[in-house]
C-alpha cells in the first residue's frame, strides 16, 4: 500500500505548479518551436501517439 502515497500534498502541488507552468510557456511558442518539442518529446518516447 505504500505506493498510494508516494506523493505527499506538497510533491503533488509542486508537481500542479510545474505542469502550469510549462502550459504556459508552451501556449507562447510559435509552430516551428512547438514542432520542434514535440519532435524531441517523441523521439525520447515522453509522447507516445
């Protein structure tokens, strides 16, 4: 059962605030730049389509 708290609320709040702020840089990039991540997110298999 230890694996049900492996985040305690100040990991999982660090881990929300995180997340918006990637999303908020990537709403700023342009198409060329994002083509790029998503290229380098796919290639490394953090995308999986």
């Amino acid at each position: 059962m230890g694996y049900m708290n492996r985040f305690t609320t100040s990991e999982e709040r660090r881990r929300d605030e995180l997340i918006r702020i990637i999303e908020c840089s990537v709403e700023k990039l342009m198409l060329d730049e994002l083509e790029a991540l998503y290229y380098d997110m796919t290639t490394k298999s953090y995308i999986n389509d």
